[in-house]
C-alpha cells in the first residue's frame, strides 16, 4: 500500500529538522569543549596514564558467551518482574523522542537519594503540571521549589528547569541525542544521567553505573576494593559498557539497577532469587569458604582466584580487611568511609498575626538565590552559638528588620529540631512570638511575605521548616503538645514530655553530587 505524501514530506521534515538539530548540537559543543584550558587536558592524559595498571582476568568478563549469558538471564527476568512505574509506562508510550527524553530525565533527577515510593506522587504531579519541556521552561523558579517542597536536595528541581530553558530557547526546543552532547550541553547533567537519559530515551548502547550496579558488579566480579576510588570506578564503567545489551540498552540499565533495587540489596540479598547467580563471583567466594572453613584459616584468600602477576591486586579488598563469614556475599562492595557532618546552629522564629483581619497569618521570608536550600521560604532565623547567650537579641534584630517593633517580652523559647542536610546536621533552636493586637495585615518588604496556616503547608518551604512548625503548634492552646511527630526538647519552664514524645527527628541522607546516581536504584 502506497504511503500518502504527506508522508514522504514528514520524513523529509525530520531529515532537515534532524540536520538542523545536530548542527546545533556541535556548535554549542564545540563552545563548551573550547571553556577546556589546557592545564585540564594535561591534567586528564596524566590521570589516564597512572589508571593504566594490569587487572587480574579474575575481575573481567573475558569470555564472550559469558556477557550473552549475563545479559539473557537478566532481561527475561526483567521482563518477568520489573516493577510498574509511571515513567516507564510513560516511556514506553511515548513516540515523540523529546517528550520520552523529559519523561527519563525528569524521573532520573527526582529518583537522585531518593526512594521510589517517595518519588512516584512528586512525579505524577509533576509531569500532570509541566508535560513537556515547554511548559517547564515557562514556570517559575517559585512554582517549581513549591512543587519539589519535601523532596529534598533543592538545586535539583533549580537545575532541571535551568536545562528546559537551555533547550528551549538554545537547542530549539529538541533534548540532545546522545550521553556526550546531553552531558555537555545540560546543566547539572553528568555522565550517569545523560547515559541514562540516551539509554532509554533513544536506544544509545552505553552503560550506565549508579549506586546499585556498583553493588551488583561488585559482587558478580568479587571487586573488593574501595568502589569510590578513580581506578575501581574507571573499571565498573567499563564492565557496565562491555555488558550493555545493545539491541536493548535501556531495558538492560534499568534491569541492572533493578536488580540491585530489589534482589541485590545492601543487607540480606536474596541470592536464590538471582537471575545472574551462576556467573556471581561472590557466591562462588561464599560457597567456598563455606566447604573450607575447617580446612584453612578464616579469612584466608584462595591464590588461585585473583593471582596478578606481582604485588597486591588493585581490585581486590586490602589485607587490613579480612573476609567475614557472617556477611557473605555483603563482603562486597566495600563499605565506603563517609565524614560526618559538620553541626551548625540556629535560631528561628515563628511569628504569627492570630488575630489579624481576615484571618491568622505567619511570617515567612525568603532565602537568598544560591547556597543551602537557594530560593526557599523559612522562618526569620539567625546563625546561633550552641551555649545561645544572644539568640534572644539576635532574633529580634532579625525580626524588627523585617516587621518592625515586636514585643520583646512575648518571645518565647519552644524547643528545638534537629536537621540532618547532605554535609550539615542543623540544630533549630525554636522560638515563637504572636501578636495579640486585632490588626489588617502587615505590610513587610519584598522577600518577605504573610501566609495563612493552610498557604503554608503548600508553599516552597523545606521539611525542616514543617518541623519547626510542628515545634510551635505543638505549644498553641487547643493543640496537641509534644505529639510523636513533633521535635520538642525538655525546656526549663515546660512540662517534661514522656520518653515516646522525646523525638529528635533526623532526616538524612547521603551526600549527592551535582550528577548523583539515580535510585532507580538504592534503598527503595
């Protein structure tokens, strides 16, 4: 049957659009790659040489029907099990290659640290208010904090909507269609997103390496060395690459931090459950010391595993760290040292108008533009010393700065929160001050604003701030003091709260990098 021509037409539309895109594509490129000093290229052919060091064949995949193996037994238990999420089911029916790249990227971002379970309402929500790229690039930045509010690391949200902007209004309006021009050309994209982005938007074969296929070619290739270092972390990206399914790169990266997802967990895998158990080295590791427990010293390495020519294998654990029978295949990957966060301290007040005209409002202001929570809107706060000898007078500077005159007498000492960030555990200390006196609205400067209690609970704040709030109307007659989810510490002058209603909640979560990867992927 012969295709009508306007057909013919479209194809030749997408030629020259495609044509027009790629050439878009290089010049902005080869703007990009000229911000490169020589210093740096230098700097990477010297890094290049020192990661040229021999690996032992124990850690590779060096036989070809191993790799068809793996990737066989992976993609039909993915096509078996995988779970029903909404950007794969949007992916899957979606035609337009932009709309599918949006629909990845958004996910991708989102899934950063952060559990699915969490992310599946911020999504829907999300993609149902900006569908496509367009619409993203023509919200606000306040629009888009409200939306994230409760998600955590703010700067994300900030710099996916700076990306739709460059799209729209650099790359006319098209997603770049490779992982080298995605992650040169979109800002806070890195090599994890953009190789996840190319993968399942657009089929690029390229593999991809986020927190769960490190565990789960860490075990399969029995890798024991820190996974964080440049030469491990060179090595699993190449794995990652030589295994990749090029007839279905996206499905394979998404089966690979499935598995890791939901079979190859941190604690307890369930390694029957295993579709790539034959080819574990792990569990071959396990099985062994389990037949040799009574024959050799525990902890003791078999030399006919891993046998480099000289010296101690680079990609296997360090003497200093000697196998525990008790973790079993958790022997691998190597847990990785974290410093802890550094502790800082502030003061913070909820200032409330109960009586005003037209109902109750509180005081938020906003936060500046760049640094820590960029954007969002809190309470009127101040740095504060632990010891707080002048968080009083501190408070009420910063008060007066905004308002005007308060009265002094009437501030009050709640309790506090504490806030666990990326790299900083916050200490809030909590205060209150309410201004009885029936009055219309006052009117504040611009970076501040009055919100009813219900505008609150729906504008950009951050969760540290909704459990400032708790703090407060936790000590408001007619309310429920010292409830569990409430953070309230014992305070001279208050009524001592039973044990259960001591609750000091800390929301934390690891450090994540300008390009963390995805959790489609850890601790789901």
């Amino acid at each position: 049957m012969r295709k009508p021509r306007a057909a013919v037409g479209s194809r030749s539309r997408c030629r020259k659009q495609a044509s027009s895109q790629e050439g878009r594509e290089k010049r902005a490129l080869s703007s990009s790659q000229a911000k490169l000093s020589a210093p740096d290229g230098l700097a990477r052919q010297q890094e290049e040489v020192r990661l040229q060091a021999p690996v032992s064949p124990y850690h590779l995949f060096g036989d070809t029907a191993e790799v068809t193996v793996f990737r066989k037994s992976l993609l039909s238990w993915y096509d078996r099990e995988k779970r029903d999420l909404p950007w794969r089911r949007r992916v899957e029916g979606e035609v337009d290659l932009d709309r599918r790249a949006y629909a990845v990227w958004v996910s991708e971002v989102m899934l950063q640290q952060t559990q699915v379970a969490t992310v599946i309402d911020y999504y829907n929500r999300w993609m149902q208010k900006w569908p496509t790229l367009q619409d993203l690039a023509s919200a606000s930045l306040e629009e888009v904090n409200q939306l994230w509010a409760g998600l955590g690391y703010y700067s994300r949200g900030r710099r996916l909507q700076e990306g739709a902007r460059k799209v729209v209004e650099e790359l006319g309006g098209h997603m770049p269609r490779t992982a080298e021009t995605l992650q040169w050309l979109l800002p806070g994209v890195g090599r994890y997103t953009a190789r996840a982005i190319a993968s399942i938007a657009f089929g690029q074969a390229t593999g991809v390496v986020d927190g769960n296929v490190v565990r789960v070619l860490c075990r399969v290739r029995a890798i024991g060395a820190d996974p964080s270092s440049t030469l491990v972390s060179q090595q699993l990206w190449s794995l990652a690459q030589q295994l990749v399914e090029p007839a279905r790169p996206g499905d394979f990266n998404q089966a690979a931090m499935e598995l890791g997802a939901t079979v190859c967990t941190p604690q307890r895998p369930l390694c029957s459950q295993c579709p790539v158990q034959s080819l574990c080295r792990a569990r071959q590791r396990v099985e062994r010391e389990q037949l040799s427990a009574s024959q050799s010293p525990p902890g003791s390495r078999d030399v006919e595993e891993c046998a480099p020519n000289t010296g101690q294998c680079q990609l296997c654990a360090p003497p200093t760290e000697p196998w525990d029978q008790t973790l079993g295949v958790a022997n691998f990957p190597r847990k990785v040292s974290r410093r802890p966060p550094r502790e800082e301290c502030s003061a913070t007040c909820v200032l409330e108008q109960p009586r005003a005209l037209g109902g109750a409002r509180i005081l938020l202001v906003q936060r500046p533009n760049s640094g820590l929570l960029a954007g969002l809107w809190e309470f009127p706060s101040v740095t504060a010393e632990p010891s707080g000898q002048h968080q009083r007078k501190a408070l009420l500077r910063e008060l007066q700065s905004w308002v005007g005159p308060v009265p002094a007498t009437r501030l009050r000492h709640l309790g506090q929160v504490v806030h666990t960030f990326s790299h900083i555990k916050l200490t809030y200390q909590v205060y209150g001050l309410a201004l009885e006196e029936q009055t219309p609205v006052a009117i504040v400067p611009p970076g501040a604003r009055w919100l009813t209690r219900e505008e609150f609970h729906t504008a950009a704040v951050s969760t540290a701030m909704k459990k400032v709030f708790r703090v407060y109307e936790g000590q408001q007659p007619g309310t429920c003091k010292g409830s569990k989810r409430s953070q309230v510490s014992t305070l001279s002058g208050w009524k001592k709260p039973s044990a259960g209603q001591q609750v000091l909640d800390s929301f934390f979560r690891p450090h994540i990098p300008a390009d963390a990867p995805s959790l489609n992927s850890a601790t789901q």
